[in-house]
C-alpha cells in the first residue's frame, strides 16, 4: 500500500467552496488576529484568502490580488513552489520532529547551518560559522539580547548591558523584541522598554533632514547620534547597537551611503558590538544573500527569519560571528536558552530547499542586475505625481511619500489618514500595497517579472489617482 496521502475528492471540493460570511463570522468569534483592532475588524469582516500562486493571492469572493508585499516580507520565492511542499512532505515522513537539547542534533539542521554559514560573506576578516536556531526573527532579537550580555559577563564586564536601538525601528513584538523596537505604539501597551535598552533618532532624510543639507551630510550626522548616545550612557555601559541595514515595518526607510561606514567607525572605536536585523533585508531581498555585504559593515550578530524559508514555514535564527561565538563556547560553558523548536527538522528542510531552488534561480542576481534596476527606474516615474514627495527603493523594497506640498515637505493632517485611503484603493483595485502612516510601501516576491512590475506600476499609479481626487473632492488640495 502507498505511503502518499491523498485528500478524498470531497475533502478537495469542499476546499475549494468559501462561505465568506461564515468563515468571517468564525474569524471574529474566535480568532485574535495580530496588531489588529478587533473592534474594528469585527465591523467589516476580515478578507479571506483562500489560495495563492506565483505573485498573486485569490480570496473567498474570487478576486485576483497581486501581493505587492510577499505575504509579510516574506515570500522572496513566490507562491507555489512545489519543491517546498515536497520538502516537507518528506521530511514529515521521516523525522517530523526531534529537539535539539541534551546533545543531540538532525540531519536539516546541521545542513542548514552549513549552508548558512557558507553563504555568509566575510568581511573585514570577520566570519560567521555558527548558527543558533529559533522560529521568528522576534525569538532571534531575545535570543540576540541573552547572547550580547552573557558575552560581556563572560569577558568580565557585566556592566555592559545596554543595547542602543532607533526610533521607529522593528525588531519584534516579544517583551525584549518590542524593546529593542522603537515605536511608541507598542512601548505604550506592557511598560516599555524593558530596562537597558535605549534609542537614537532613525536616519530618515525626509523627516530629519536640515534645510539646503544634502544626503551625504545627513547620513553622517545621523550615524553620530549613535557616539552621543554612547558618551551619554557611557561606552562601558553599551553592550551593543542593533539596526536594520533598511527600516522594513518603519516604512522603508534607505538610509544615505554615508551612513553606515560611520556607523561601523564609532562602533569599532568603543568596541561594542553590532547586531544587524535582516529578518527583511537577508535572502535577495536587496541583491545579496545578507544585507550587510551590500552596504559594507561588519556585524558581529545578524539576526535571519522570513526569507530563508519563504515564509513557507516559521523558522528564524541568529547567525553569530566568530568574535561572539569564540568566547561564547571556549568560555561559556552551558548556555541556558533555546526553544523547542530550535532547529525543526522539517523547518530546516524546507529552508535547504529554498536556499537551493533561490540559487538555481539566481534570485539575488536577479534582483541586483535585473528586476531591481528596473523596479528602481520605474517606481522613480512616481515622483512627477502631484502627491509624491519622494520615491525611492533599495533592491526589492519600495517606499513613496505622500505629502501635501513636496517642495517644502508639508504633510496632511494626520487625523485624515491619507495611507489608509490610499491602502483602500490599492484593495479595491487588486493590489497589496502597506501603509505607513503617510508612506505606501511594497516589498514584492523575487520571481517577479518585468512585466508584472508593469502591471504593479500601473495600479500604484491608478490607485495614488484615486487618492488624489478623495482629496480635491474633500477640500483638501486645490
């Protein structure tokens, strides 16, 4: 008899028949979704997405969407990739699941952290041969906080535990991931930050920039935030500085070339250390396999989640560099953290086939030397629209300003929420496109073609035409 499972052809039809009402009504009774009002969703019903192939999801009523932000970030290898269904499949079938305590290991996981560490780039002398795993890159941000203070114990500086973040920075939504966060919406809800984290100003031109001061000029400026926060708390206080290479949840925020060379001089001058958040940047998403090659840094922790598994399966983890994990394992003895699931075997197994199927396809080269070029050229057309104040992208990410006056960056009542109306006609039109405040960002799949950012192009530019008549229509602009 065959080991294959097989759904009965009734299980199938009734897959494929949607009682949107029903499953919304369901939804609301019993479902608490993430960062959502549930007052609010209980009022108009949660859109239901029912399948997805390619770059496109379909919901319950039938419409055709095209998922302009890979899911959450994440679906860098687009919908439908069987060779990751089979991956699992496989791996289900012959070890679901094994913990990785009391010395003992699998067979994915010690692939996958080979992989990783292979395709990790030296830089400045600097390697990354070890790899703790997690399931999120929110567990990995904890697991970075444990790894940073339990390393500076070790080196007889336990005063060091301070770890300086940014404004409007994401890394997370657990106790110490929000923390190290900088949004004041979530410090707002649970007493936070938790103690001995702080923050410094994001380096964001639009918002931060002096008048007649050029890019280069505020890159530099804005990475000397971090010196005099560190002068402030004092450098043998400072455990660490965590980034984004680029803000993702932020609202797309690229910061100038001058920025992170200045960064990476202050934080070799008082020796902390760098921990680099690529949940979103890692795994093509801006042309290299990790962000921090891109831009020239060296990090000595680089937290991954999202991309490395497509987003197919949760898995997330830190890649730790040799200055950490020497001293971490000649010295540290039992290293009292992990989870359950570090390590999932049928996790990492499906992440081995996304690494592999992304470098057959020369993903992140496509991305450098094709699709983002021409995503660069097209979503800069953007900028002759009468509400852009700025279009920009970096690799695969996107981001565009909305503003009332471009000229002297004057911004609509936040009250009006110019974004959201924005995001509703970006829904109504078949196209998922985020809100951030009064940014409009995307962060599509890999495989895109040229001619599906065609297609993107022309609903962003239906979609902000849309917004602009709302709001002569609402007095709001002449």
């Amino acid at each position: 008899m065959s080991s294959t499972l097989i759904a009965p052809p009734a299980l199938v039809r009734r897959a494929e028949q949607h009682d949107t009402q029903a499953i919304q009504a369901l939804d609301s009774a019993h479902f608490m979704h993430p960062f959502t009002s549930h007052g609010d969703l209980a009022g108009m019903g949660a859109r239901v997405i029912t399948r997805a192939d390619n770059i496109y999801v379909w919901d319950s009523e039938g419409a055709k969407i095209l998922d302009a932000m890979s899911g959450l970030w994440c679906v860098n290898a687009g919908y439908g990739r069987k060779e990751l269904a089979d991956a699992a499949y496989q791996q289900m079938m012959t070890l679901p699941f094994y913990n990785s305590f009391f010395n003992t290991t699998n067979v994915p996981a010690v692939q996958l952290a080979t992989k990783l560490a292979s395709l990790a780039p030296k830089v400045g002398g600097r390697s990354f041969e070890h790899v703790f795993f997690s399931s999120s890159g929110s567990e990995s941000n904890d697991t970075n906080v444990r790894m940073v203070r339990r390393y500076w114990d070790l080196l007889g500086q336990p005063q060091r535990k301070v770890i300086i973040s940014r404004h409007n920075a994401y890394h997370g939504s657990t106790m110490a991931g929000a923390s190290l966060g900088g949004m004041s919406g979530m410090h707002a809800q649970g007493d936070l930050p938790i103690p001995n984290i702080t923050h410094i100003e994001q380096p964001h031109f639009w918002d931060h920039a002096l008048p007649g001061e050029n890019a280069a000029d505020f890159g530099l400026r804005a990475a000397r935030w971090l010196e005099e926060k560190i002068l402030e708390v004092g450098a043998d206080k400072v455990a660490a500085f965590i980034a984004e290479p680029v803000q993702g949840a932020g609202g797309v925020i690229i910061p100038p070339a001058t920025y992170w060379p200045e960064i990476q001089r202050i934080v070799d001058r008082y020796g902390i250390l760098l921990i680099s958040d690529e949940v979103i940047c890692a795994f093509g998403r801006l042309g290299h396999w990790f962000a921090y090659e891109k831009f020239g840094y060296r990090p000595d922790l680089i937290t991954f989640a999202k991309g490395v598994t497509s987003g197919y399966i949760p898995l997330g983890g830190v890649m730790v560099g040799d200055r950490v994990a020497k001293v971490l394992i000649e010295q540290g003895g039992e290293f009292n953290h992990g989870y359950t699931y570090s390590g999932h075997p049928v996790a990492c197994a499906v992440a081995l086939a996304n690494l592999e199927l992304m470098e057959r396809e020369n993903l992140p080269g496509h991305v450098k030397e094709d699709i983002g070029p021409y995503l660069a050229d097209r979503f800069a057309e953007l900028n002759d629209h009468p509400l852009v104040g700025a279009a920009e992208t970096c690799g695969f990410v996107a981001g565009l300003v909305i503003a009332k006056n471009k000229a002297t960056r004057e911004m609509f009542d936040p009250a009006l929420g110019v974004g959201m109306i924005c995001r509703g006609h970006c829904f109504k039109n078949g196209l998922i496109m985020r809100a951030v405040g009064d940014r409009m960002i995307i962060a599509p799949p890999l495989v895109m073609t040229r001619e599906q950012i065609d297609e993107m192009m022309g609903l962003i530019r239906l979609c902000l035409d849309a917004t602009l008549d709302d709001l002569r229509v609402a007095g709001e602009l002449g």
